[in-house]
C-alpha cells in the first residue's frame, strides 16, 4: 500500500512538472524564466529517471539511474537561486563570476558522484525492496553532506529574499510570491526528512515526490495570481527609475550630509559621475556648500558664463514614521520664471514711470487752463498713456507662452496686414509671398508679428520717401521666417540692444516698447532675432520654430 501510494505521488509530480515546465516555457521574457524553466526541465528528468530506478529489473540499473539522478539534483537549487535573484529584481548582482562561482559545488558534487560515489557520496550502499519497488540504502559520506548543506543555504538564501520581498510589496504581489515561497520550501523539508531518515519510507527519497507540492504551488502563483502575466516591479527599482527619471537634480544626503544617492541630473550639475558623487560630503559641492537642509533656499550655478538659478526644496527621509535618516534634496530650476519676474518689474517700472510722466502733464494743463495747442498736446500724451495699456495687453500675451495653442500663420498674416492699413493708410504693405498651407508656429508668433508690423509702419512714416512696409515669408522644414522692412532711420546702438538682446526699454519711448515686447515674445517661442540693412532700408528678420498642429 505504501509503495503504491508512493508510485501515485511521484505520478502526480511528473504531471504537475510537465505542467509547470509547459507554463514557464511559454514566458521566457519573464524575469527569471529562463533559469525557472532549466530548473523545471531538470526536476522533471529527476522524476523520470527516479521512476526508472524503482521499477528497474537489476540492482545494477537501479545504482545506474540512482547515480544519474545526481546529475539534475545537483544543479536544481543554484537555477532555483538565479530565478528568485532575477524575479525579485536583484539581476544586476549576476555577474559573470558569481554565477560560476554558484554553480562550481554543484560541479564538484557530481565529479564525486562519477569518480569516487561509493566513498565520498554514499559509501554502503545497498539495493533494498520496499513494496515491491527498489529502493537504495546507505550511508552519507562527506560529500554528499558538502552538497545538501551548500543546497539548503542556498535555498533558503532564496526563500530570505522572497521574505523581503513580500515585506517590501506588502499586499501588491503578496500572494504570488507567498507560493513561490512556498515552492522553494517545500523540496528542502523533503530532503531534510531524507537525510535525517525521518521520512519513514524506507529507503525510498521523498524529494521527487515533494515537486508535485512544490510545482502546485509554482503553477498557482503563474496560473492564479498572474506571477507571468504581469511581472512583478520591486520598490526598490521603481524608486530608482523613478529618481533616474526626474529631471530636476536630485541629492539624498545622510545624517552626516553625505551624499549617498542622486540621478543623472545632479551628476551633471556637479560635473561629477555617480561613484564619484556618492561618498563625497555636501559641504564640497558647490551648488549645495551653503545650503541649510533644514529648510528650503535657493542656489545660483554658474556654467560656461551663464547663470542658473535654483530652488532647492527638501524632504526628510523617514522609514518609521519616527526618525530621520537623511533628507533628499531636489534642485528645480527657477532660471526662466526669475527672468519672467525681473522682466515684469522692470516693465511695470516703465509703465508706471510713463503714465505717472503723462498723468502729471495732464494734471499740469489741467491747472492752468492751457491753450488750444496745449489741449493737443494734452490729447497727445493721453494717447501715449492709453498706448503704454496697449503695450501691456500684449504683454500679457506673452506672459505664458505654454498657454498659447500652435497659430496658423497663414490666416494672421492676412489679418494683421489688413488691421495694419487700417490703422496706417498712408503706408504702403507690400507681401512678397504666396501664401499657402505653410506651417504652424508657436501662438506667440501673433502678438510679435503685429507689433514688428505696426512698429514698422510708424517708422516708415519718420522717412521722407514714400512710406512702405515689405514683408516676406520664408518656411523651411524646422523653421519660419518673416522678414519685416521699413525705410525709417537706422537703429541705433541702443535700439539694436533692447531689440536683439532685449535690454531695458527706454521709459516714454513706445517705439523702445516695441521692441522690448518682440524680443521678448521671439526669445520665449524658441525663435531667434535678426536686424540688418539694404540700402535704405531696415530688415528684421524673425525667426520661429515649426510646431504641430495639435
């Protein structure tokens, strides 16, 4: 009864292996697949040659196949091992040499078993009949007791880092690694009572019949709890990649203030790589020397002669809710929002310093009951005052320039040429091109374009030739350009800075205005700024990047 209960059992086993080794290989692109699906090949060639051992007709054949049942036995738990390193997202300690060094016991091992079985392996052995099947008896010898003992320690180094994992994931992924747990364990208990000879079956080895359990549990962590169908992302990776990913500089310092951890982004802004930047005391970073990790500062770097300016926000990194272990610090980039706020002041500074100049010659007429021609020239300074609010609707504009959908530049041409005569109709606006399906631009390409427009046709006026506006279009693949030509006077020094390098405008002069406001709007497109000259006239030239329609 027993030998037949025993024959059911390792029956059962070659089915759920089979099964097993069926599912795996249908996922190889699973992490640890591979090494789980040798593994699983070799667990069922042990079953089949132990079936063969136990009916075999001779004692001969039975120490035969008994030998040869050493040859997947031996490698069964390193491939274990490599499996549960890999699925748990430990890969990278894989090196070369560390998998030769797991696998050279079992090598070791099985040259014992093939030169020297009787004396180092299993001396006294014995052929045995138990319920009719054979069964071997006999001693342990030294290497046998090497190998069972280097096998547990790795098995149950596995099962350890199934243990983290589990702690580590929590509920996600619980279950699936509860049964992998489970799988591992459950072939060393087998083997335990095998060697101890608790197992009370007289001879015959318990650990085949064990995968049938081991297996079960491997194909309901695959078929139950999706352990293939979704790969399982341990924490530690996916806080790694998800740091790599930032691309604000980010530091995580110890208590010491010793760096311990950063990304790509903080590596470049220390000019240092990471085995370098690990390891090194924040007081010698410059970026970081006089930050107090205390609360949040800002930082100014400087690089090839440019300034960038830095928030530096900070979190404590706290494990148990209770102590600091470190703080993590993030580096964001303010550069652009600090230029947006200076340019802001300084042209809130201009508009209040015109209209407070126009207000009080206002006030200054007012009080004196001026003349006729003094009431023009009251009309004259209400318009310009009216014509600094002009400006500073289309500074608004050009505020947020994320905010603005993509423009077809086909339709703002036409419109702006045409409010342009409107406005001016004294001034001739020549278009030296065919319009057509040409490209869509940055939506700040509308509000620079009407001023450059505008502010060209004033200027043409200021000549004594007849007063003409040329524009042209020119779109490439990446780019579009619009060139604007007046016959006014050349730029001076000064004109040619606010305009080309957006240097402070001039406080009253609304032509200065302009041409704060295109560079402002080309420079914050992506777009560059071109000024020259052709015999009288004057070309600007603005250039902006082709964008989706969408």
């Amino acid at each position: 009864m027993r030998g037949e209960l025993f024959v059911v059992g390792l029956g059962a086993s070659l089915v759920v292996v089979t099964m097993v080794t069926v599912l795996v290989a249908r996922n190889r692109s699973i992490p640890g697949a591979r090494p789980l699906l040798l593994a699983s090949v070799l667990e069922l060639l042990w079953v089949c040659l132990y079936f063969g051992q136990i009916f075999s007709p001779t004692a001969a054949q039975t120490l035969l196949l008994a030998r040869l049942g050493w040859v997947p036995a031996v490698f069964i738990p390193s491939l274990w091992v490599l499996f549960v390193v890999e699925y748990t997202g430990r890969g990278a300690y894989l090196t070369r040499a560390r998998v030769v060094g797991l696998v050279t016991p079992p090598v070791v091992a099985l040259l014992a078993v093939a030169v020297a079985y009787e004396s180092l392996v299993r001396p006294d052995v014995m052929v045995t009949e138990v319920d009719g099947l054979h069964a071997i008896t006999a001693g342990f010898g030294p290497m046998y007791w090497f190998f069972v003992g280097y096998a547990w320690l790795l098995v149950m180094s596995s099962l350890v880092l199934l243990v983290e994992f589990i702690v580590e994931q929590r509920s996600l992924y619980r279950k699936r690694a509860g049964a992998l747990l489970g799988a591992g364990f459950i072939p060393q208990i087998a083997s335990f009572l095998n060697s101890t000879g608790l197992d009370g079956v007289g001879g015959l080895d318990p650990t085949p019949l064990s995968f049938a359990v081991s297996s079960g549990l491997a194909a309901l962590a695959i078929v139950e709890y999706d352990a293939f169908d979704e790969p399982p992302i341990p924490r530690h990776i996916a806080t790694g990649r998800a740091i790599e990913a930032i691309d604000d500089p980010t530091f995580v310092v110890d208590g010491s203030d010793t760096v311990v951890d950063c990304n790509p982004a903080a590596c470049a802004v220390v000019g240092l790589d990471e085995q370098s930047l690990v390891g090194t005391p924040k007081a010698t970073l410059p970026p970081l020397a006089g930050v107090d990790t205390a609360e949040d500062s800002t930082v100014t770097v400087e690089r090839d002669g440019t300034m960038t300016y830095y928030d530096v926000q900070t979190a404590t990194v706290d494990q148990d809710g209770s102590h600091g272990h470190g703080r993590v610090l993030t580096l964001r980039d303010v550069t652009d929002r600090r230029e947006r706020k200076q340019r802001l002041n300084a042209l809130n500074d201009v508009l209040r310093a015109t209209i407070q100049e126009e207000m009080a010659t206002v006030k200054q007429t007012v009080d004196e009951e001026g003349t006729g021609s003094d009431i023009r020239a009251l009309r004259e300074r209400a318009s310009l005052a009216l014509d600094m609010t002009d400006r500073a609707g289309e500074l608004a504009s050009m505020v947020e320039p994320d905010a603005e959908s993509p423009a077809d530049i086909v339709p703002i041409i036409h419109e702006e040429i045409e409010a342009a005569r409107e406005l001016h109709p004294e001034v001739s606006f020549v278009l030296d091109a065919t319009l057509g399906e040409w490209a869509y631009c940055s939506g700040l390409f509308e509000p620079v374009f009407r001023v450059s427009l505008r502010h060209a046709a004033r200027r043409s006026l200021q000549s004594e030739a007849e007063p003409v506006v040329g524009i042209s279009i020119a779109a490439g693949p990446e780019s579009v350009t619009v060139s604007v030509s007046d016959r006014g006077p050349a730029l001076t020094d000064h004109e040619r800075t606010v305009l080309c390098e957006g240097a402070e405008p001039t406080p009253s002069d609304r032509a200065d205005m302009s041409r704060w406001l295109v560079n402002w709007g080309v420079e914050q497109a992506g777009g560059r700024i071109l000024v020259g000259t052709d015999g009288d006239h004057t070309s600007l030239e603005l250039t902006f990047p082709r964008t989706d329609r969408e």
